[in-house]
C-alpha cells in the first residue's frame, strides 16, 4: 500500500469517527454529553466570605472593589440604593434570560442567595453562575458573582459575558422602574389681561 494511499484511508477514518461523534453529540444531547463526559454540571455553592479562584482562564468574580475580602475582582460592582430582598428580586429575574439556556439550582430569597447553570448558546457547555446580595454599610445593597466553567482551562470569555450580561440586565431592569427626574420647570409667560 502506498503512503498517499494510507493516509487517504486514515484521514477517511478520522473523519467519519469524527461525524459519528458529532451524531452521537447531537442525538444523545448537548448537554447530557457534557453530563456524560465530565459529571454534573452544578460544581457547588461559592464561599463569597473566601473568595477563592480556579487558578485558570475559566472564571470571573464581581464585587465591589473596597468589600470583596481577598478577591481580586474582574468587574467591580456598584451599591444599590435597594434593600437586599428587592435587589435579588431582580437579579433573580435577569439570570433567567442570559444567553444559552439556564437552570436554576439554588435560590434562596431568605438569605439573598442564587445558583444557576448557564450552557453556552451553541455548544451548550456548562458554567456554574454564584450570585450573593448582602447589605452596604450605610444602606442599600452589594452585590456578589461569581461564575466559573466545568470544562477546560479557557472558557473564551464566557463566565465574564454572563457577569457582564447579569450585571447590564439588572441596571437595564432597574432604570426601567425608576422614573426619570422631572425637569425643573421654568415660568412662562404671563397671561394677558
């Protein structure tokens, strides 16, 4: 046999194992082959008190800058002039329609605390998305992110698309209810006698 020919013949075969597994991928599901492959996708409630990273490119943390105790924040949150319970309301309400599907797998509007897988829009691969509301000194209310994928070392910048789409959902939410201040009115013209 020649080499040309057996080369042929292997590209051939790596090829159709590889259109064996697309079919497989997409009949058996995107998300239970994940499931499969590497386990539940829900990797766990997050310890905000102890902030703690994967050491990898696969995960994204937002709080605020002065209150996130030892965390390094990648996008930093602002205070809310909200309690608490209103501000998880909210937050509650835009994780359901971040981009991709979403499965929530832990809320709890006692202590204003939430955990949703969220599969990537495409390839549905999973990231488990922490979130924590806790009061501002003074008043109002922080809030808390944290998300990070179960596969791979890289997550292409899905974790801080979620954040980023979490955090722009609640402020589009929140300036939807809010009435914009009045314009200060000016006198007009007196009327004529």
């Amino acid at each position: 046999m020649s080499p040309l020919r057996f080369l042929g013949l292997v590209l051939a075969a790596l090829l159709g194992a590889f259109l064996l597994l697309v079919l497989a991928f997409n009949t058996y599901g995107r998300e239970a082959s994940w499931e499969a492959v590497f386990g539940s996708p829900d990797l766990g409630p997050y310890d905000f008190s102890m902030p703690s990273r994967t050491g990898k490119l696969n995960d994204t943390l937002a709080c605020p800058a002065d209150d996130c105790q030892k965390g390094i924040p990648d996008v930093e949150t602002r205070r809310y002039d909200l309690a608490p319970a209103t501000l998880f309301a909210v937050a509650e309400k835009v994780v359901k329609r971040l981009p991709g599907k979403v499965r929530v797998v832990g809320a709890n509007p006692v202590n204003t605390r939430l955990r949703a897988i969220v599969f990537s829009p495409v390839l549905r691969m999973p990231s488990t998305l922490s979130l924590m509301v806790a009061p501002a000194r003074g008043g109002g209310s922080f809030l808390y992110v944290y998300s990070r994928s179960q596969i791979g070392y890289y997550d292409l910048g899905r974790n801080t698309a979620n954040v980023v789409a979490l955090i722009s959902g609640i402020n589009a939410e929140l300036a939807a209810v809010t009435p914009a201040p009045l314009a200060p009115t000016q006198p007009g013209p007196a009327p004529a006698k």
